[in-house]
C-alpha cells in the first residue's frame, strides 16, 4: 500500500525533475511573433483599399496586454522598423506611433493595475483605432491623399479580429513557457 501511493506521488515528480523552460525560446517567441505578424499581412492578397488589420501592431498590443513586462518600451523601435520596412508607410511611422503607444500601455499599467477582458479589449480598441487614423493622417501629410472612408472596414476587422490575435499569443505563451530537458 505504501509503495503504491510512493509510485503515484514520485511519478509527476519524475516528469518535473530536470525540465526548465528554454531561455532562447522564452525571450525570443514575442519578439520573433511581433516581427512575423508585421510581414505576413502582404502576403495573401493585393488591395486598392486597406483591408488586413495592423497584425504586427495587434500582436505588439497582444503581448503587452498578456505580459506587461516581456517586451521592454524601446522594443517599440527595432520592431517599428521591421513593420515601417513592410507596411508601405512612410519610414518612421510605425517607430513613433508604436513607441507612443508603448509608453501610453506604460501609464495605463501604471494607472489601473487591474484589469479583465473587456478593459483590455476596450483599452485595445481605442489604441488600434488611433493608430489606423494616425497613419492615415501621415500618409496623407506625406501626398496620399485618402479620404479617411477608406480605412473603416479595417478598423471593424481590426476590433474584431484582437480577441482572435490575443487567443493565438496565450497558446504561443503557454508554449513558449513549456518545460524541456535540461541536461546538466
């Protein structure tokens, strides 16, 4: 009898002896997730009009709101010029909205500590809206001339489709936190 409840005591404990979680993997998923997210939304299709949600910019968002302090605020400036380098904005557009909106979540962490869902999707929503209206305006300032019509249905998309963009990156965070073998 005792050897058996031994058994079942020492068996989980078999599973967790010697497993860590990767620090390469740790420290690199959001960063690597953020600078994907920014490529990707050229790839499937070609618009006359903006249609693709700012995916680096929501994932961006996605990881600060699931884990204030993974990404530090200048992390704002090399990831801005990945995603300045494959938006088709002009250069320096996503390196100032995203460190604003960097330092913005900064003071909102700061000032309401706790949160839940809709906090984070209202306080989202409000960020991603900003940011569409505001490279709109910087595109415009730089010759563009768009009416600001144009960008509605992304915005709509945009709103919806964060929950989607946060669910995906709590899966990638419970994965990127997983236990490996570490050999000693």
């Amino acid at each position: 009898m005792a050897s058996r409840i031994a058994r079942r005591i020492a068996k989980p404990m078999a599973r967790q002896i010697s497993r860590a979680p990767s620090p390469v993997i740790a420290y690199s998923v959001p960063w690597v997730t953020v600078a994907l997210a920014s490529i990707v939304p050229g790839w499937p299709l070609i618009a006359v009009v903006p249609i693709m949600p700012p995916l680096g910019f929501m994932t961006l968002l996605a990881w600060r709101q699931l884990r204030p302090g993974l990404l530090p605020v200048w992390a704002a400036v090399p990831l801005g010029i990945i995603d300045d380098l494959f938006n088709g904005q002009p250069f320096g557009c996503a390196i100032v909205l995203w460190s604003v909106t960097m330092i913005g979540l900064d003071i909102i962490e700061a000032r309401f500590p706790w949160r839940n869902f809709l906090t984070d999707w209202l306080v989202a929503t409000g960020l991603i809206v900003a940011y569409l209206i505001a490279e709109l305006l910087i595109a415009n300032r730089a010759g563009v001339g768009t009416a600001w019509t144009v960008i509605l249905p992304q915005m709509a998309l945009s709103v919806i489709a964060y929950p989607i963009v946060g669910r995906v990156l709590s899966w990638l965070d419970r994965w990127r936190l997983a236990r490996f073998r570490v050999i000693d």
